[in-house]
C-alpha cells in the first residue's frame, strides 16, 4: 500500500524525521508508537501532504505511486485519509454538508457525478450507525463546541464515508473515555478489510486493546529503532520508553 | 437544531433554481449632462404629470446645493455629474449576433453558476429569437397577482396608472433632500418597479425586479417604491447573480418600503455588479439609498448579498415608527482585490417595543477594504426598545482590512441593546483539514466562507440563497495564494 524509505523531514528548518523505513501492505494495521516529541505526528503529517513539513530525503510511494509532487487533496483523492489528534473547527458547515461536499469532490477527482441525494442518505444512515452516531449531531456546526469524544468519533465517521485505501489514525485514542474508545475501535475494525490499510498511532497501549496491530513499531527522535508484533506494544506498556532510548 | 429526515434529506438534494417574475423595462438615451431643462425631458419623456415634473425639479434644485458626502471609509474619484448622460438605454439593441462573440471568460461563469444556454445569450445581450418560457410564464402570474389586486409594474407605468399611490408615498420615505445621491436619484430616476399589496392579502410569490433574464435592463438611476397594505406580506428579490457587465460607472438608486399596520415586507438583494479587474481599474460605483417604514405591529426585513462594485456605500434602513414594530438587517459584504465597501444599517427606534436585529458578515480578501458602519437610534419616546447587532468580519490574507463602525444613540432608559463584534481569519489548518478530506483550497475556502455566512443565506429565499453561495464562491476565486 505505502512504502517509505529514508524519510528525513523538517519544518521551519528544524529536522524532525531522520531516515524512517515503513512498507505497510493490504490487509495490515501497523501500530506506531513512541515517546512525545518523537516525530509520530509528524509522520503523519508528512504522509498526509502538509505544505508546512519539507521532504528533504527519502521517498513515499502509495502503490507504486511517488507522492512527492501530489498535493495533501490528491493524496486524499488517492485514498489516504488522516484522522486528526486535534480536528479543527469549521463553523457554520454541518457535518452533514462537510461529508457530503468532500464525497463528492472525491467523485469529481474520479470523474464522477455527484452522489444522488437518496445514496448518500442511505449511506450517511449506515456510517452513523456503526459509530452509534444520531442524527442530530450530523446536523452540527464541524467540530464546533464537540466534545474530545464527539471529535474522534467524527473523524472515523468521515473515514468510514470515505472509505480510504490507507488510514491514519494519529492518536485517535487521545480525549476518549472506554465506552467512546469501544465504539471508534469497534467501527474501525468493522471498516477492516484486505483491501485497505490502517496505520494507528498512539503513545498509549490501550487503543491496540481493541484494534489490533499486525506490526508494532517504536519511533524515537525521528526514527523506527525497534519493530514486532504486538507484543512489543505489551512490553512498551510494562517497561515503559527509556529502554528504546538506548536502542536509539 | 435536530434534523428531521425531511431536512436531512432536503440538505443533501441538490436544488435546481426555478423562475421568479419580473417587470419589463425599456428606455432611451439622452445627451450628457444635467441641467433643469434635462430633468424636464425626462418627465416629458416619460409623460409625467405636472406634479411629478415639480418633484422631480425640487430634488434636482436641491441636489445642486449639496456636497457629494465623504465621511465613508471609502476613496475613489469623485465622479464628473456633467458627463453621465441621465437617461440611458441598457435594452437598445443585441450587443452581439451569436454567443461565439461573447466574453468567454462571462460564458465560464454563467456555466459554473448554471445558468441555461438562453439565459446566457440574454445576459450577454445575444439575439434571441423568442424570450423562453418567460413571456407565459409573466402572463400566467400577471393573472394570479391581479385576481388579488397585487399592483407590480414599472414605476412609469405606476406614475400613469396609480398617481394617486405614488403621489402618496414617492418621497414618503427618503424624501428629496435625503441626501446628495438620493436627490440625484429623485430628479432623474429613469425607471425601477412599483408594487402595491391590498388591505389583508399574502402575495402568493416571490417578486422580483430584475431577476435573471431581464436583469441587463437594470438602469442607472432605479427607483423602487413598494408598499405594504394593512396585514399584507409580500416577499422581493432584487439583483442577479450573474455578472454584471455594465458600462455605467455611476449607480444611485434609491428604494422606499412602506409597511402599514400589520403587515411584513421581506427585502432580498444580491449585488453583483462589476467589480473592477484585479488591478483595480475600473468598476461600479455603487451609491444606494435604501429606507422602509414600520408602522404598528408591522416588519420589515432587509437581507443583502453584496459581492460587487469597486465602491459601495449602502445602508438599507429601518424607521420603526409604529409600536411593536420589528427592523431586521441581514448582510454579507464581501471585497476582493481593490473593492471598498461601505454597507450597514440605521435601526431608528421612535414607537414603543420597537425591536431591531442586525446581523453583518463582512468578508475581506486581497486588498479589499470592508466596512460596516450602523446606527441604532432610540427616541425619547421608544420605551422598551430592542436591539440586537453582531458584526462579523473574515478576513483572508495580510492585505485587506476589516472595519466596524457602530452608532448607539440612546434617549430612553428601559432600551435594550446588544452590539457584539468578532473579527477571524480563516486558518491554514482548516484549509489543510479540508485539503485532506479531498477538497481543493478554493473550495475549502469557499466552504468555510459559506458557513460563516450561513444565518444570513438563511434568510435568504432558498433558490437565491443556492446561487448566492456560488457567487460567493466565485468572488473569492483567485484569492487563494
């Protein structure tokens, strides 16, 4: 699916990413995880195309597909999708007209004609419902006044209308009670398939609890120093990440 | 707000825009220059009574006494009023024998804003063999309207057939000596539209003055009078959403609302007019005059969508002299590269429970200069006056301005008012997070540009509130650096 090699990257002069190798491939969740100010979202961020971050190494390939000159709406339009650790605040646009105007500017990328009124209805019932999600927040202004819970959820509501090929999750776990955490990782694993791909990432161990990784890897000052199974993200919980330190 | 599945669904249809109604003009032109004599050519012309002529003579002395007004925020080169000539003819004859020779930049907006092959070759000014549609469409309604007693008719037609209505109420409003443009506009006013609701009747549609296909007959000097019969309610669109490509610099119009006891007049307009290029060279002027008044238990409200003009200086008023009665201001001003706007309202308050609501969205983008300037009065005798106003401005960018100026004049201690202002910018992370969701800058742009609008394009009736969002959409294009 993605296939990065010697990803280095920087924002406003200072490097953040030195040298990152990931080949996440159809079918998998990848769990990446590591200590604050490691580089996790950053990563994620550079995947997902923000103009802020510079590629000054290194490659990102999306089937096959150099993503260097792709802008962050191609990418999208590609299938990468980025649930965000802090989605923003779009006033006066519903999350109904939100989610409607980004399918159907990913069906105009795919010369498409816009979703008919009564599918994207019918969808929208579907997608709600697996995130146990009412009618009334659709009708909301975009992540305004939400709660930490209410935006997680929103934001893998968006994924599962979108249907992406390669999903971020960049600390989806974060602001989620257990009975929130339960519903967002039931709805994830409900869009898993062996068709699109899942990279989680999280400091925490808990999340992986519920959406469980194929690969686990450890990222420190802006590199993968240790990868596994799930196991790893066990031990991560117990011996906690200055053992990685050394590794690095 | 809960959705019902209605609503949810009623969101996500696209909605298709459908016919409003119009009045005929027609017109000629005239030498330039103003001097008494060509004021009364244009009564002559138009076949005015005597009183009319004097009327239209007393504004005009009086407009020679007074200063163009250079209090608003905004800078222009005052225009030369002995070399417009005030009496033009927009309708005179097809500018063009086939659309292949139109402005392929003009037909690219009519396609984004959906406007048929037609109605293209009609706004262009194209010969068209038959007017589609319309001319059954207008009988049908002329019908509907007059079974009511509904008068709407061109403000010639009105002085011919009903002197004894616009003798009572021309003026009645924004009298003569209102102010410099309003005089203007008083003594040469060429045409506009006229509309009378009786005693007790709900105008049954939307009216509109110049909506789409007679839009390119819009004259220089407008003069709109409408007037509200006792418990009457009638709903008008003025404007067009298509560009508006007119070779006239000046624009004063002056429109006057009357809203007799009991009844509501809603006010829509979308101004479009020609906004300069990108470099700031040329442009409308546009200097309006816009009041209404309440009396008992009646309303009025304005709601305005104004992307065009190089210069706009604009206050759609509300006198509120009867009890109980309700102003309402709804606006969205929107500038980009060297537009000036200067729009607002004045809420007058002299009745008792008298209530006014002001919403303002200003929009500023390139080097765009947008102001609101508003006054709330309340009179002496106004006991229990209520005022709510919100100013809001978006800013886009690090070179345009946005700048409130809010009047509050309080003569009456139990008066209630409300001002509150925000000032944003519209965030690069709102942009990103629309990006990644697959939607491109423009339209991210336009999306957040639209929510903040949105309880002023809910005012809106729903056909014009669809094609004010493209047209908001379509005024930001270029603006995204």
């Amino acid at each position: 699916m993605i296939t990065i090699e010697n990803l280095h990257a920087q924002v406003e002069g200072k490097k953040i990413l030195n040298g990152i190798d990931l080949d996440v491939k159809p079918g998998e969740v990848h769990a990446i995880m590591g200590p604050n100010g490691s580089g996790k979202s950053t990563l994620s961020s550079v995947i997902a195309g923000h103009h802020d971050y510079e590629v000054t190494e290194g490659t990102m390939l999306l089937e096959g597909e150099d993503l260097s000159e792709i802008s962050a709406e191609e990418r999208a339009h590609k299938g990468i999708f980025l649930s965000f650790q802090y989605p923003v605040e779009i006033p006066g646009v519903s999350v109904t007209n939100f989610i409607k105007t980004a399918i159907n500017a990913n069906r105009k990328a795919h010369g498409l004609e816009n979703m008919p009124a009564n599918e994207m209805l019918k969808k929208i019932r579907e997608k709600s419902a697996l995130l146990e999600i009412d009618s009334r927040f659709l009708s909301r202004s975009l992540n305004e006044g939400f709660s930490g819970g209410e935006k997680k959820r929103n934001e893998i509501f968006q994924m599962a209308m979108l249907e992406p090929k390669l999903s971020i999750l960049d600390e989806t776990d974060s602001g989620l009670d257990i009975d929130a955490l339960k519903i967002v990782a039931n709805g994830v694993n409900k869009l898993r398939s062996k068709d699109n791909a899942i990279v989680v990432i999280t400091h925490y161990q808990r999340l992986l609890e519920y959406i469980v990784p194929d690969f686990v890897h450890v990222l420190f000052d802006g590199k993968i120093v240790k990868s596994g199974t799930k196991d790893l993200a066990l031990e991560l919980e117990a011996k906690g990440y200055d053992w990685i330190k050394e590794l690095a | 707000m809960a959705y019902t599945e209605e609503e949810l669904k009623k969101e996500l249809e696209t909605k298709e825009y459908e016919y409003g109604f119009y009045t005929d003009i027609d017109s000629e032109t005239f030498p330039i220059g103003l001097s008494e004599e060509i004021v009364e050519r244009i009564s002559a012309k138009k076949n005015e009574p005597e009183w009319m002529t004097q009327w239209r003579l007393e504004a005009f002395r009086a407009w020679k006494k007074m200063d163009e007004p250079d209090w608003a925020n905004v800078h222009y080169k005052k225009p030369d009023f002995q070399a417009i000539s005030y009496y033009s003819a927009p309708l005179k004859k097809d500018k063009y024998e086939s659309i292949d020779e139109v402005d392929p930049e003009l037909l690219a907006t009519f396609e984004k804003l959906g406007i048929s092959l037609d109605e293209q070759k009609k706004l262009a000014g194209v010969a068209v063999d038959i007017v589609v549609d319309s001319v059954s469409v207008a009988t049908t309604f002329k019908k509907t309207l007059g079974e009511k007693g509904i008068i709407f008719c061109s403000i010639s037609e009105a002085i011919q057939d009903h002197p004894e209505l616009v003798k009572k109420y021309i003026g009645s409003v924004v009298p003569v000596k209102d102010n410099f443009y309003a005089a203007l506009n008083s003594a040469v006013f060429s045409d506009g539209s006229f509309c009378y609701i009786p005693k007790g009747v709900r105008c049954p549609m939307e009216l509109s003055t110049y909506f789409r296909i007679n839009q390119a007959g819009t004259g220089q000097f407008e003069r709109t009078l409408v007037i509200a019969d006792e418990s009457s309610y009638v709903s008008y669109l003025e404007g067009c959403t298509a560009p508006s490509r007119d070779e006239n610099q000046l624009h004063a119009a002056v429109v006057e609302l009357v809203a007799l006891d009991h009844s509501e007049i809603k006010y829509s307009t979308v101004q479009n007019w020609y906004p300069g290029g990108k470099d700031g060279v040329g442009g409308v002027y546009n200097f309006v005059t816009k009041r209404g008044i309440c009396h008992t238990h009646s309303k009025i409200s304005w709601t305005q969508v104004e992307t065009g003009s190089a210069v706009t200086w604009k206050y759609p008023s509300c006198i509120l002299k009867g009890d109980h009665s309700t102003g309402e201001f709804y606006s969205i001003a929107l500038t980009n590269n060297y537009q000036q706007a200067d729009t607002g309202t004045k809420m007058v308050h002299l009745g008792k429970n008298t209530k006014s609501t002001i919403i303002s969205k200003g929009i500023s983008a390139g080097k765009s200069q947008n102001s609101y300037r508003g006054l709330v009065q309340v009179h002496p005798r106004a006991t229990n006056a209520r005022n709510f106003s919100q100013c809001d401005s978006l800013l886009m960018g690090n070179n345009c301005g946005a700048h409130t100026f809010p009047y509050i004049e309080v003569r009456n201690n139990s008066a209630q008012i409300e001002h509150e202002a925000t000032t944003s910018k519209i965030g690069e992370d709102q942009v990103f997070y629309c990006n990644q969701r697959g939607i491109d800058p423009e339209k991210a742009i336009a999306l957040i540009v639209n929510g903040f609008s949105k309880e002023v394009l809910n005012k809106l009736p729903m056909e014009f509130a669809v094609e004010a969002q493209k047209l908001l959409e379509i005024s930001l294009e270029g603006s995204v650096g």
